[in-house]
C-alpha cells in the first residue's frame, strides 16, 4: 500500500523507546476534551506547541509556538484549532541557540537504506541542499564515520536503522538534530510507514496515527470513494496529491499501486502524479464505474497541458478483468470528448481472468475515441507501462 505519515508524536515515542530514553512528548486532539493533560504541565517550565499534522515547515508557516506557558496553552491550542487544525504536540522547550543544528534522514529505496546528513540542519535546510550528504548503508565503518561526524554514538545510529526496520518505516528525517554534552535531541521528528504493514508492528503504529494532507479537507470524489468503500466488499481508497497533475492512476490492487507510484518517483516525476489509490477484491461492473467516475472528475479540473492515465494491476487471481474493464469504459465513455479536448491518454497494463477479452474490448474502445496509449497484458513488466505515459508528457 502507500507510504503514510504518522504523527510526530507517535514517531518520537517510538523511536525514544527504542533508544531508551525517556519521552515527556503529550499528544492533544483538539477535538475532545484535553484540560486533563494539560493540568499536568509544569508552570516553571516552557514548552513548544507544534501542529501535528504531517505538514512540513510547520515554523514559517506559523503552526509552532516556542515559550508557551502552562497558562496560555489552552488559548494557542484554541487560535490553531480555530484555524481548522485538530492534532498537537506539546514538548518541553529547548533552548539551543548555541547548540549546533544537524540533519539526518534515512529512506528505504530499491538498493537498501540511504543515509543522508548535513552539519546544516533547521529551517532552511531546502536552501542548503548541496550541504547534504548521503550514501546507502553498507559496512559499519561508514555508519562510524557519520556518527563521528554528528557527534552521535555509532550504536545510537545502529539503533536507529534497526527500528527503522522494526517498524516498517519507509522514510525517516529528524531535522533539527541537536547534540549537547553527549546528549542527543530530536527537536522535529517525520515519519512515513508502509501502511501495509500493520499487522506486522503489533500495534506499534496504527491506521488511528496516520496524519494526511495537513487540514486539508477531502474533496467531493475522494468523499465518494470512502462512500463506496463503507458500502462493498471490495476495497477502494483515494488521495489527490496534486490537484493539477498530469499523471492518474487507476491501479488495482495495493502492491501493484505501490510499485507504479514508485516507479513514476523514480522516473523524476512525482510531483505530476495527481492522485494515489486502487481498487481491488473483485469490484463488480457498477462499482469500477463509481471509483473512475471519481478520478475523471479530477482528471477534467487539472490545468495541466496534457495528461496521462495508467490502468495497470498485477495479475489478478479472481478479479474479472472484463467486469472492471466495462465500468472503466462506461465512465470514459461519458467524458471521451473532453478527454480528447485535454490531451489525454490512455496506458493500460493488466492481466488476470478473462484478461484477452478485457484488453481487446480496452483497446477497441480507446482506438475508437483516440485515446489510446498502450493496451498491455502481463506479458509487459509491470513498470514499464509507466515511461511511455511520462513520455506523453
């Protein structure tokens, strides 16, 4: 399935743990009643007031606050909640205006692990990115050798890539590191899971710590999906990630998904993707329908020159691909002028039961409509039908 975001609470307590040291780190959801934990906030000390909601340079976009008292937390909470945010992180702050602020990420690729740091971590990390290094993790001299250089102990960062894997994390970065005196502090911490593994951590993390998409509310397609999918039981899901891409993915099943999202990243063009999702467990004629009506409607609201669909899938073991085909071809059929008008084209990878029928009735229809690509059985490696919809582009 997709790489999520958690919370940077769940993160930090996680890895704390892990490293055995002590988190004072409190979570607030502004939604329910919070006085309680906050009653317990020290009124000798300051804190930091953090939106924990996966969204990035969180400090100039004004969703932090530094200093906070006991005594004016509720009203920070309350002007951020008014602001339409709902999760929070309270942490004793740390003064370190004369501590050095470093960077360390690590994010799991096609090699192994990459490492990557920078003496020249905070804020403006995006304008120093020549200052980051980075290698894949190989043999223990080289993890030594970074931690020499953040003045980290070499089992602190040993530690850190074993719960990396522990806990099935596909992305890690703490930026700012802050080291002082031999101790080390995550001042902001972003995590990405592979969402399929849940079952797998044992309740370490769960679907409850995932953080999408800021406060952004969900669009009327992505709130149709969740509709269809409280009402089958196949499975659907939806996220637009770029309301104007130029890529769309109508992909079945999750590793499927997973492998061509991942690969159109590869290519260079992620930030065209315009939306991540399948649909998978044997949808029937009627529901494949619904869900492509939904990406089309976003399709058609895309101020992109040209754009690109990719119908790709494993190969299916009881999805009828004829059944699914047919509620794809109906939807298109609907909009097919307009998708002409848009520059679109149709990339089509998939294999499964009826699979020979399915494709030709494809490859008939967009023929017909010129919106054809590529019509493909699982005689194509699954990633390759992703250049050919980039090269459209």
């Amino acid at each position: 399935m997709a790489r999520k975001k958690i919370s940077e609470f769940r993160a930090k307590s996680l890895l704390y743990q892990f490293l055995q040291r002590d988190y004072s780190g409190i979570s607030i959801d502004g939604d329910e009643d919070f006085d309680e934990r906050i009653s317990h906030l020290d009124s000798s000390k300051r804190y930091v007031l953090k939106v924990d909601q996966g969204i990035k340079q969180r400090k100039k976009k004004g969703l932090v606050f530094f200093n906070v008292t006991s005594e004016n937390i509720r009203g920070k909470i309350e002007e951020l909640t008014n602001r339409g945010f709902s999760h929070f992180i309270i942490e004793e702050f740390l003064e370190h205006e004369n501590f050095s602020e470093k960077y360390f990420a690590v994010e799991r690729i096609r090699e192994g692990k990459k490492i990557l740091y920078s003496l020249e971590g905070g804020v403006d990390i995006e304008d120093n990115k020549e200052t980051i290094k980075s290698f894949v993790v190989g043999k223990d001299e080289d993890l030594r050798a970074i931690a020499s250089v953040l003045e980290v102990s070499f089992e602190v960062i040993r530690d850190i890539l074993s719960a990396f894997d522990d806990y099935y994390f596909s992305f890690l970065e703490i930026n700012p590191l802050v080291v002082h005196s031999g101790e080390f502090y995550f001042l902001d911490t972003a995590v990405e899971v592979d969402s399929a593994a849940e079952f797998f951590v044992s309740g370490a993390w769960g679907s409850s710590d995932f953080r999408e998409n800021g406060n952004r509310k969900k669009t009327l397609e992505e709130q149709e999906v969740e509709r269809l999918k409280e009402g089958s039981p196949a499975s659907f899901s939806y996220e637009i990630l770029n309301p104007d891409g130029a890529i769309f993915l109508l992909l079945s099943g999750g590793g499927a998904s997973l492998v061509t999202a991942d690969e159109i990243y590869q290519k260079g063009k992620g930030e065209k993707l315009a939306n991540y999702g399948e649909y998978s467990g044997n949808p029937n004629q009627e529901e494949t329908y619904i869900y492509t009506k939904q990406i089309l409607a976003t399709l058609l609201k895309s101020k992109a020159p040209k754009k690109s669909v990719i119908i790709s899938g494993g190969v299916a073991n009881f999805t009828d691909v004829r059944n699914t085909f047919r509620g794809i071809i109906t939807a298109m059929s609907e909009v097919s002028s307009r998708l002409r008008e848009d520059n679109v084209k149709v990339f089509v990878r998939r294999g499964g039961p009826y699979q020979e029928e399915g494709l030709s009735m494809m490859r008939d229809f967009l023929e017909k409509e010129e919106l054809l690509g590529a019509a493909c059985g699982p005689d194509m490696v699954l990633t390759d039908i992703v250049k050919p919809a980039i090269d459209h582009l």
